[in-house]
C-alpha cells in the first residue's frame, strides 16, 4: 500500500461568501476528514484568483475512495460541498514515492 495524495481542484459557486466557505472548511476537516480511517492530513490551497484546490493525505487509495462514499452521508462535508462548483472540479491521485 501506497500513501496517495487527493487532489481536488475547483472554484467556489458565484456569490459564496469566502468566509463562509473557509468556516465550513474547518468543520469539514476537524469533525469529518479526521475521524475517517487512513487520514493523514489536509491543506486548502487557492492561487488567490478564484481556484482553490483541497489536497488531502490518505494511507491508501482505498482509504481516499472510501471517504468520497462517506461524503455523502456526512452533514459537514454537504455544507463544504454546498460552496463548490461542480462544472470546474477536477480530482486526481497521486501516489507518494519518497
């Protein structure tokens, strides 16, 4: 098993309140992403134009897989999910080599 590293890119729907989004990120990771099996970490990045990417360490790429299904049954990760513009999200992996 390889560590495998999520990364999801997007933009925010027009009209979401950044503050908000960054208040429902923090909820996001410290009451969904850090009890799920094989977490490691998380960072929300954005360029500061409009593109943001959440990159995420998981143990495994089982582990990354298995969180997109718990995803949808999370109230928190609905509220994170609600900012985002699902026509400009991409999402690739990346296995970690050294």
């Amino acid at each position: 098993m390889k560590s495998t590293v999520e990364i999801t890119r997007f933009k925010l729907k027009e009209g979401a309140d950044v503050s908000e989004f960054l208040k429902a990120s923090v909820q996001f990771l410290e009451k969904f992403l850090k009890s799920q099996s094989g977490f490691v970490s998380r960072n929300l990045i954005t360029n500061g134009e409009g593109v943001w990417a959440d990159l995420a360490t998981w143990e495994s790429m089982e582990a990354a897989q298995a969180v997109e299904t718990a995803m949808t049954k999370n109230e928190h990760a609905g509220v994170y999910c609600s900012f985002i513009d699902f026509e400009s999200m991409s999402m690739e992996h990346f296995y970690i080599e050294q």
